[in-house]
C-alpha cells in the first residue's frame, strides 16, 4: 500500500497553478452519453475518479480518449452501441457514478446502476435523485444493490421541486431533462459553480438552460445535439486547499488559475482569521501570516462555506490563538480525520455534528491514517507544520482528487514523497 512521507517546517514559496475541477468534470463526461457528437473537453483533471469514469463510459460503448499530457478528453460515440448499464465494480469506488443514470435513462429509455460508493463520510441516500427522475415519468426499483430504472416512451419535462439540496441529484435531473419532451422546471437546486459549468456545456450542446433565480432552472428538451468544445473549470476546493496551506507555512505562495468570484466566502473567513492574502481576479497571494484569530464557521451548500474545506479548516484553526468551532451541515459523519489530527497533538473535541478546536498547537508527526478524500489532505497539511515525519497511509484516496499533489508542493519546497 501506498503511504505519503512529509517532513514538517519546511516554509511555502513559489506558484501553484490550479487544476480543473474533479467535480465539474464527472457529470460532464455523464452527460456525454446523451450525444452522438463530437465531444472536446479541456483542462481535465487526470485523478482517479476522472479515470474511474472514463472506464465506466468505456465499458458501456463509449469511443473516449484521454489526453494525460494535454489534460484533454475527446468522445465521439457516433454510431455506438451501449451497455445501458453501470456496474458495482467501477461506481464503487465514486459516488459520482450513479450520475450516469439520469443519461442512460433519457437516451435508451432503461438502466441499471448500481448503488454509489466512494468516501465512508454518511449515507448520502439516492432518494432524492429518483424522487426526479420519477417526476419526469421513470419508473424505478431497487433490488439486490442496483437501481433498475425504465421510461419506455422516453422522459417527459415536470415541474420538480426538491425536497432538499442535492448537487448529485440536481446534476442527474439536469441532465435526464435535457433530452425530454417539452420544458423542466427545478425548483431548490444546487447553484454550486461546478453545476453551472454543467449547463454551460450542455447549452453548448443544444440544450436551453436558463437559470430564472439562484435555485431556480428551467430546462428545454434537446433532441438535436451540436459539436462541442468545453473547458473544465478550475478546481475551488484545490484551490481552498492551497490557501489554507499558504496560511499554514508559506511566506509568498501564488495560486493561479482561479476565479477569485467563486471563492468569496473562503476569502472573508480567511480574513477574519487574519490570513494575509493579496487577491487579484486570477490569482491570490498568500503571505506569512503571523496572527490566526479564531472562528466559528458552519458548512453549507453553496455559496456556503464548503464541507469538502471543512477537514483543512480544521488544521488552520490549530494555529489560531483562541477557541475555534465547526458546524457540519452537510455529512453526518465527516469528522473521522479528527482522531489522526489528534494523534499528531491537535487538541479537537467533537460533539454531534459539532467540532471545537483549541489553539494554537505545535503538531507533533506520526503515523496516521487517511479515512477519506479531504481528510487525507488534511493530514498532508498537518504534516506540513508538524515537527519531524509525519507517515500518512491510504493516499488512494488521495489520488481519487488531487492531480498532482506532491508534483505541485515539492516545487514550492515542501520535503513530500511517495513510499510503497
């Protein structure tokens, strides 16, 4: 097994560009099923959950390319067969998978997927996803680990409310209602960034996609589809993930690539913990920062301060002089990096959904180990400030979303590397 060695106290300077977004690149690829055009998507992430995906359209008939050194991704599934079904062994490891449904659904009328995997942080339940899709006329059952889903004469535009917020599941109705009949209201949706980077592209497609209000979507039925070339977003949460690391250790870290628009929230609580930021419209400049302040900050949907933040926040706040607090809102069971950061001295206690943490503490390095996405970050990050070696196993889950990784941080001097 893989495991990430980082030597603690070595100070941050240099660029970090950003990568594309892992989040806005997944349901791209599932939409792409819809069309028989020549699809060109640029700046993509080559993470394992962007691969994991891209074997899964290959399975199911898929003429899909990836370019790692370009970042591209270039499908053309004319005249193509597919499997209208979506296997445990590839939607295990990804949550995004179940995306695939509401595609496979609206062009061949039937699918079978299996129930998501990825990160052990809640249940995250797909109720909501076929609460849409059997709005828009799909029949559906779950039986032995598989949703088995049919609309035999095709889907048919509704007018859906959610019950509530679901990017997943806002992406999938987006999607399944770009190729029904007639006009989709959705009413409280996810506006994360990533969702509009979605309907962006499927608007280049043919699709016509106006957002009526924040939460608000109305969606025209497309049965034509046009050529496409669409460049991915850039990644918010790599990018939150650096700043906090320049806040952590660095004394003139650059992180480019973004759009500062998009970052706002992250941007005003870092201020208020007195990180020293200099933000331009494409990039910001993290200085040495000499005096955290603590905060109390809740995770929400978007333009809410993220959860997939929520992990490194929590190693910020170690630093910051005073008592800091974390409402998660989002997963019921996101604080499992917090035995590990403690393990390293952080002083944290958890009640519920709720995390206080008491600084500043000097971290001590060990070995630790990665529970899911973000939380292994966290601990790269963690790693970073610690005295000595810190040891941090399970990196694959690492891998699932940061490209890069150890590539971007030794360029900006960090001591990290990879053991087997």
């Amino acid at each position: 097994m893989q495991k990430l060695k980082v030597k603690g106290k070595n100070i941050l300077s240099g660029e970090i560009k950003i990568s594309g977004s892992k989040n806005a690149t997944l349901p791209i690829l599932a939409a792409s099923i819809l069309s028989e055009k020549k699809i060109d998507l640029k700046r993509v992430p080559i993470v394992k959950d962007v691969v994991t995906m891209c074997r899964l359209l290959k399975y199911m008939g898929s003429n899909i390319k990836i370019n790692s050194q370009k970042k591209c991704i270039s499908i053309h599934n004319k005249n193509k067969k597919f499997k209208n079904i979506a296997p445990y062994a590839f939607v295990k490891t990804m949550r995004a998978g179940v995306i695939v449904l509401g595609s496979l659904l609206a062009r061949f009328g039937k699918a079978k997927v299996s129930l998501p995997g990825g990160c052990a942080i809640g249940t995250r339940p797909v109720d909501i996803h076929l609460f849409g899709l059997k709005k828009l006329g799909a029949k559906i059952k779950i039986k032995n680990g598989y949703i088995f889903a049919e609309a035999t004469h095709g889907l048919t535009g509704a007018e859906i409310k959610f019950p509530s917020i679901s990017v997943g599941a806002t992406e999938n109705i987006i999607i399944a209602a770009s190729l029904a009949k007639g006009i989709t209201y959705l009413k409280n949706c996810a506006c994360e960034p990533e969702i509009k980077n979605l309907t962006d592209f499927l608007n280049k497609m043919g699709v016509k996609i106006s957002w009526l209000g924040k939460r608000k979507i109305k969606i025209v039925g497309c049965k034509k589809f046009k050529q496409v070339n669409h460049e991915i977003m850039f990644d918010r949460i790599e990018a939150g993930t650096f700043i906090i690391a320049g806040a952590l250790i660095g004394k003139k870290l650059k992180i480019s690539g973004i759009q500062k628009n998009f970052l706002n929230t992250e941007i005003k609580i870092l201020k208020k913990m007195g990180v020293n930021m200099k933000i331009n419209k494409d990039h910001i400049n993290v200085l040495y920062s000499s005096k955290i302040k603590p905060v109390k900050i809740k995770t929400e949907p978007y333009p809410g301060f993220p959860t997939d933040l929520q992990a490194q926040m929590m190693v910020l706040m170690t630093k910051a002089r005073g008592k800091s607090q974390i409402k998660e809102n989002i997963f019921e069971n996101r604080f499992m990096h917090v035995p590990e950061l403690r393990r390293m001295g952080a002083k944290i206690n958890t009640s519920g959904n709720l995390s206080y943490i008491n600084g500043p503490q000097n971290l001590n390095g060990a070995e630790v180990m990665a529970t899911d996405l973000r939380a292994s970050v966290s601990l790269v990050l963690a790693g970073l400030i610690a005295n000595n070696e810190t040891v941090i196993n399970r990196v694959y889950h690492l891998d699932r979303g940061y490209e890069d990784l150890e590539k971007k941080l030794k360029h900006c001097r960090a001591k990290i590397s990879r053991i087997f």
